[in-house]
C-alpha cells in the first residue's frame, strides 16, 4: 500500500506492507488524515519511532465488528487486562501501542488498524474535514477533565497553534473567563470571531491567572506560563517536543504551583461538540494534500503561521 514512512527521514512509499489484522481489531481504510505537531517531532527525533506516521484520522471500517462504518480513533491501544487498565487509565497501560506514534503504525497510509473498542462512528453531520479534528479536540478537553474549571476562573492559553486554539474554545464553553497569548494576529482572529479576548503583547500582561495552559510546543512557552500563575494557581501542560528543558523549582514550591500534564483525552464529547458546531475547526484547515505529496504536505505543515494541514487519502 501507499505509505508515508520516517525511517531518520520521511519518505512516500508505494509498496509498505499491508497491516495484519489481529483478532480484536479492525482494518480501516483512511480516507484524511492530519498532520501534528508531534508528527513533526517525531521527524525531529521524539521518542525515536520509526515506521508510518499519523494519528489524526477518518476512515471507513473494511474488516471487523463495525464493517463499512465511518470511524475515527483513540490512538492508544491498551492491553485491558493490566492493573492500570482496570483502574481506568487505559491510556496510560504500560503495555499500550500509540498509533503513528509508539510500536503502532499510523495513519498516513491507506490502511490501519486499531482495537475496535478504540473505534467511534462519526456523525452523518460531520464532514471528513472536520473529523479528523477529534482527536486534537478531544485532547483540549482533557483539560475539563483533569481540572475543575469554574465559571469564576481567570485563565491564560499560551500559543496561538492549532492546540491552542482548540483548547479556548473549549474552555470558553466552561464560562470562564479566557486570554489566549500568540504571535500572529491572522490566527487570534479565529478566537476574537468567538468573542475569545486575545493579545500578542505578553510583556505587557502585568495580571496573574487561576489557570494558566501552557501549548505552545517549545522550551520558551514554560517560563511565561509559570510567570503567569498565581500562588496556589494551576499551570497545565499540553505540548510535547523534542529537547530538553531547564527550569527552576523553586519559585513553584515557594509559590505552591500545582502542576498537571494533560495528554490524550475524551472522543465521544468531541464528537458531540463538532455535530453541534459548538467550535469552529474550519477555520484551522491551511490546506490538504493528496498522500503522494505528503513531504510537500510536511514543509507546509512545519511553515510560520500554517495551522492544520491535512492529507487525502481515499475517497469516503
């Protein structure tokens, strides 16, 4: 099958293996797929996977339970039987594959598979384009699940990037008050259409938040966050990359900062917000690329003010 494959280097290939099917799973045709910022770490050399990249898709069920249904995916394949698991952190299984990510390969190719219980049928009112949104939107609302976000809370969102606009929106449905930080203003106009309050002047912000989400992909994004959180505040930490970070501690024990990751997160409220149209991912959409023109596809999605890129694989 067609493929876009990193192996050190990204390449397009038209005749990577098919996937095996294992009892529990489906095979999926992918008809888009998105391009992630992790994608683009991973090229970088996060967490050093090798093998077909992706994890943001829609496709339609070829071989299993749910046989011709249009699908998106969790991304993590849990084993399910483990004491994590149990628990109810199956995204957290010390066993689990991660789609495109870790020992699973991903989307940008014309099949996959993933565990059927991973597997949510998308509405008929929602488009192709826009599910492939689910899985970063799910992500912003992990965020509602790991905090309690009242309607009283002063929040900061650091990063005008594709998560970052994804998660105000999402926050701004918890009626608290909202100030997304960028650096493009073409971006931010997304959120100000949403009556979402916006600056690119962060030197000038002398207020301190409840809540501060830090998504803004790079080393530089965790000092602000940090300058910006009130003692006893919340600082959240939404993005991944690659490198190292220094950081002081001390400030964050003296001012008694509580600190919480937020990674992969819920798919069925996702997809009950887009069928509602309660947040806008259109906007977001830069441009598509059929899977022949994935590395084209790639140096687009890494340019300067580029948000969502995305590749047609099949037709629906």
């Amino acid at each position: 099958m067609r493929a876009l494959v990193f192996d050190g280097q990204l390449q397009f290939t038209r005749d990577y293996p098919m996937p095996r099917v294992p009892a529990d799973e489906s095979l999926v045709r992918v008809v888009r797929a998105g391009i992630c910022n992790t994608d683009l770490e991973i090229c970088k050399g996060y967490l050093d996977f090798r093998g077909v990249l992706g994890h943001e898709f829609v496709g339609v069920v070829q071989e299993g339970a749910m046989q011709g249904a249009r699908v998106v995916g969790e991304i993590n394949a849990s084993d399910g039987t483990c004491p994590t698991c149990l628990r109810g952190d199956a995204t957290h299984c010390p066993q689990r594959t991660t789609l495109g990510i870790v020992q699973r390969d991903g989307a940008f190719a014309e099949y996959l598979t993933l565990p059927t219980r991973n597997l949510h049928r998308v509405p008929d009112a929602v488009s192709d384009a826009q599910a492939v949104f689910v899985e970063p939107l799910a992500a912003a609302l992990e965020i509602t699940e790991r905090v309690h976000i009242r309607p009283t809370d002063r929040v900061a969102v650091i990063g005008d990037g594709k998560l970052g606009l994804l998660c105000a929106q999402v926050l701004q449905l918890t009626g608290c008050d909202v100030l997304v930080i960028g650096r493009h203003e073409k971006k931010l106009a997304i959120l100000n259409q949403r009556g979402i309050r916006t600056t690119t002047d962060a030197p000038a912000i002398k207020e301190q938040f409840d809540i501060v989400v830090d998504c803004t992909g790079n080393a530089g994004g965790f000092e602000l966050a940090r300058r910006l959180t009130r003692p006893r505040g919340i600082l959240i930490l939404k993005s991944t990359f690659h490198g190292a970070q220094a950081m002081e501690f001390a400030p964050m024990v003296v001012d008694e900062i509580s600190i919480v990751g937020s990674r992969c997160g819920p798919f069925a409220p996702a997809l009950r917000l887009l069928e509602r149209k309660l947040v806008d991912v259109e906007s977001m959409l830069s441009a598509e690329y059929p899977l022949a023109r994935g590395l084209e596809a790639f140096e687009r999605a890494g340019a300067v003010g580029v948000l969502k890129v995305q590749i047609v694989i099949g037709d629906g």
